[in-house]
C-alpha cells in the first residue's frame, strides 16, 4: 500500500475573477515521480505552487501527511526543494554566495562540503567563484538545481525545467533526476516535453482548464496511448 | 535563535549584493545630493525664513531618495523569482520582511550619513550645536520609513506602475512619520528648547512601534497570494 504525502481535496484556487483550478483531488505517494502535463494556462504551475505551499488554496483542503496546510510550521517547508523556469539566483552575487545564502536559510550543516558535492555533480564546481550574472541559461538551470537540492529536499518540484537547455544540461538534469527517484524522493515536474517527462515518470497526469482530467500509474499506458490521450484531452 | 539567523542570513545577503553591485546606495546618494543642492539656490544668503524649512528639505531629500532605493531593492528580489525562493524558505516570513526592512535601513542610513554633513554646509545650520540627539530623530525617522517603506515596496513592485504606485501608497501613510521627525529637527535647527523635541520623538517612536506590530500581524497575508 503506497504511503500518502500529499492529497489534495476539491481544490480550487481563483486570481481575482480567474479561475485557476478547478475542485482538483488527488493524491501524491512516498517515492512518486510524477509528470504533469497540459497546455499553456492549464493551471500546472498553480498546481505546483499549491503543492510546495507558495500559495494557499481558495477552497477545498491539502493535507501534508493528514495534517492541513495551516496546521504545519514553517519547518515544514524545508521538506521542498522547487526547480522553477526562474532561477532564484542573485545575478550580482558568485555562485558560492548564492549557495551559501540560501543553505544558511535552510540551516545546512556542514554547508561547504555539501555545496562542493552538489557542484561536483552538476560541474560548475570550477564555476564557484563566477558571478552569476555571467552565467548561461544552461549553467543558471545546473546552479539552480544545487540551489534547490542543498537542503536535502524529501519533495522535489520542478516547473518546465528543461526549458532551454542544452543537450549537455538536459542529460545532467536527467541524470540527477534519476538519482532522486532511485533515492525514493518524491518528484513532480511539469513539462511539455512529452517523452522528457514520459520516460522519467512512474505516474501522468494531465491538466486542462484548470481540471485534472488525466490521473494514471505510466505502468498502465503505453506512450502512443499517453499520446493519443493527451492530444484528445487538450483538444476537448 | 533560527528567527535572528535568518534576519541575519537576509541583511549579509543584501549588504555584499549592495557592495558588488553599487545599485542602491549610489542612486540613492546622487538624488539626495542633488536634491539638496538644488533647494540651496532658493535661499538668498541670511534669510531668516530659510530656517523654518530646510527640515523639511532634508526629510524630503532622505524621503524621495529611500523611495528610489526601495524600488531598486525589491527589483533584485523579483528578478529571477528570488523573492518567490525566500517565501518558500523554512523560515517565519516576519523575518523575511525584517531582514529586507533593516537592509533599506542600512542604505538610507548611509545616504544620510553622507547627505547631513553637506547639509549643514550647504544651509549653514548646525543641527548638533545641542548634542547628538538629532541622531535619535534620525534613526527613528528612518526606521518608521524603512518599515513602510519595504512593505509598500513589496505590495507595489508586482504591479506595472511600480514607480509610481509606491509613493502613492507610501506616502499617505507615512505623514505622522515625516511630520514628527521634521518638526523634532526643527527645534533643533532653530534653536528652540530642545526638551520640545522629546514629545515629537516619543510620537515617532509610538509610531514606529505601531507599524512594526501591524506590518507583523499582516506580512503573512500580504504575501499569501
């Protein structure tokens, strides 16, 4: 029996007179990745922000291990760590600054060794002392993924992270991404490249006007199914 | 221990950001400076009426200046979502706001330690001839604006007349503030009792307390959505 870690129920969240998601239940098990998919203005990046706690649901509940969103400490949030297409990073500061900022915040123990380690891994180790600023799209999506795995997050969510890399980012992304399922983290990542996120996926989902109206285990369909579906969901 | 931590974490960030980047304080100077200056031609030399309200220029300069400054400020935060990356960080987000609060106190501190001296000159007024307790006017004053001022940053700097929405909410709101600190420094430029300042500084400080109370009750819902 998969371990509940999220579930959401009836969630609706409204900007002002839009209507961004719509009575949205689901639940995310210990150890998932799940690929959310769905066309511009679907509502998958509200989705995200509901998820690691951004922002609070206009109604409905989302409960963290059963316990309600605003029953849980700030803590609780250390438990994320968001890959976003922005990069959270000062451009005027060098990477080690960044790094070291947001470890303080996150309260990391042992900060230079963990950030030599993830730099390693993302081979901008050599890079530590460059400002930002001077950084490529791909370098920036690399710094931002140490950023976001410093803390050891037990969540991992990521908005369209693949956006704009190139091919040698792509695959450290993917790589990494690997690493944490292997270590039974649990990843959500919106994307709009379907085979990107249908081969990492264990589970699909797609959104569209603000309605999950695609839930599946990736063991239940195959890729020209999750196609077909998915072109049929978005053109409905 | 963790709260002042993260204050800490916040104000280090914003201050090495400032001393790479020379954005904020820079800006902020050349317009106090320049505000400054220009109202010095106003006055022929001797006038007796100069007195009675160069207080209220050097408020005004600190004043338009810091609105710059917050602007920018709150400009490093949003770019690149940073400001999102803080929300989302393990911490009460009061001490977000405090920490991004006492860095903008730090720059108009600055430019104010730059501006007075050339003031003095400029007017030829001795704000110190009774002591240093201009200084208290000064760092309250300061304060009450860096608290209004940041939190007024962060609700205006998501909209697209940023420039201009900031001092149309800040500005209303922060007259008891301006108004007591201009007219405590008055008493002193004009040599008046210096004991008249105390009620105007004891309004500042009750002012400054109310705000922080009121920006700490509400920050949480101010950045909910």
């Amino acid at each position: 029996m998969p371990e509940t870690l999220v579930e959401f129920k009836k969630v609706n969240k409204k900007y002002g007179h839009i209507h961004a998601l719509r009575d949205v239940s689901v639940s995310l098990n210990k150890g998932e990745f799940v690929s959310v998919f769905g066309p511009n203005g679907a509502g998958k990046s509200t989705f995200l922000k509901l998820l690691c706690t951004m922002t609070p649901p206009t109604s409905g509940q989302i409960l963290y291990e059963n316990t309600p969103l605003n029953k849980l400490q700030d803590s609780f949030r250390s438990r994320f760590g968001v890959i976003s297409h922005q990069p959270f990073l000062y451009s005027e500061l060098t990477a080690l600054e960044n790094l070291r900022f947001y470890a303080k915040l996150y309260d990391v123990q042992n900060i230079d060794e963990r950030i030599k380690v993830l730099l390693d891994k993302v081979e901008l180790y050599k890079r530590r002392n460059d400002k930002v600023r001077g950084y490529s799209r791909g370098m920036l999506q690399r710094l931002s993924i140490t950023r976001a795995l410093l803390h050891d997050p037990e969540i991992v969510v990521l908005d369209e992270p693949y956006t704009g890399l190139d091919t040698h980012a792509s695959d450290i992304l993917t790589r990494i991404l690997m690493e944490l399922f292997d270590d039974h983290k649990t990843i959500v990542m919106v994307t709009h490249n379907m085979k990107q996120g249908y081969d990492a996926a264990s589970r699909l989902a797609i959104i569209k006007g603000g309605q999950l109206v695609f839930n599946e285990q990736k063991a239940n369909i195959s890729v020209q199914e999750f196609d077909e579906r998915y072109i049929e969901a978005v053109s409905r | 221990m963790k709260y002042l931590g993260s204050i800490s974490a916040i104000v280090s960030k914003d201050v090495l950001h400032e001393l790479k980047s020379r954005e904020i304080v820079v800006s902020m100077l050349l317009f106090s400076v320049l505000t400054v200056v220009v109202f010095s031609f106003i006055f022929e030399p001797g006038s007796q009426f100069k007195n009675e309200v160069v207080g209220g220029i050097l408020w005004m300069s600190f004043v338009f200046a810091g609105i710059l400054g917050l602007n920018k400020s709150m400009m490093s935060e949003v770019t690149g979502g940073n400001f999102s990356a803080l929300l989302l960080a393990p911490v009460d987000r009061s001490a977000i706001f405090f920490g991004k609060a006492i860095s903008n106190f730090i720059f108009i501190a600055m430019v104010e330690i730059f501006t007075i001296p050339l003031f003095m000159v400029l007017y030829n007024v001795n704000i110190f001839a009774y002591g240093a307790m201009p200084v208290v006017i000064f760092l309250l004053g300061t304060y009450g604006f860096a608290i209004l001022g940041t939190l007024f940053s962060i609700i205006s700097v998501n909209t697209r007349t940023r420039e201009v929405m900031l001092p149309l909410l800040l500005l209303p709101i922060i007259v008891p503030v301006i108004l007591s600190s201009v007219q405590a420094l008055n008493i002193y430029i004009l040599g008046h009792d210096p004991a008249d300042a105390v009620k105007w500084m004891q309004l500042l400080a009750g002012f400054d307390a109310i705000f922080t109370v009121v920006v700490f009750a509400v920050f949480d819902f101010i950045v909910e959505d």
